[in-house]
C-alpha cells in the first residue's frame, strides 16, 4: 500500500513540475493538442472511441480471469 501511495506522489511532483516549467514557456494545453493536429472536442471523441472499444474487451477478459483466480485462490495451501 506505501508503495502505491508512493507512486502517486511522485506522478503528482512530477505533473507539477512539468507544469510549472511548460507554463514558464507559456505552452497551454490547446497549444500541444495544435502540435498534434487535435482539437479538444477530437480528442474528447478519440477518448470516447478507445473506452467504448476497451470496456467490452475488459469485461469478457474479467468474466474468464475472475473465476479462474477464485479457483486458484480457494485452492491454494494455507498459509503456516
């Protein structure tokens, strides 16, 4: 659990130094969108796009994995 909460701390230090230095050059987030030939309501639909093909995938994938890690875990040794 420290490990997770580690994690998270250094990603939000490091978002916030990228920040501050792409704000000290005064690049906002539409100008990397124009870098990359989007706009903001693009990408919102490529967002939409890639959850609307993933989500069905995840739940199959969990649908098989989920039982078969249930078996596994009621199967294992106990612990001394």
């Amino acid at each position: 659990m420290y490990d997770i909460l580690w994690g998270l701390v250094r990603f939000a230090i490091a978002s916030l130094l990228t920040g501050v230095v792409l704000s000290f050059f005064r690049v906002g987030p539409n100008d990397l969108l124009a870098m990359l030939g989007l706009t903001p309501e693009s990408a919102l639909a490529l967002l939409q796009r890639g959850f609307a093909w993933a989500l069905p995938n995840m739940m199959l994938g969990s649908m098989v994995l989920v039982p078969i890690w249930l078996v596994a875990y009621m199967f294992r040794p106990p612990k001394a």
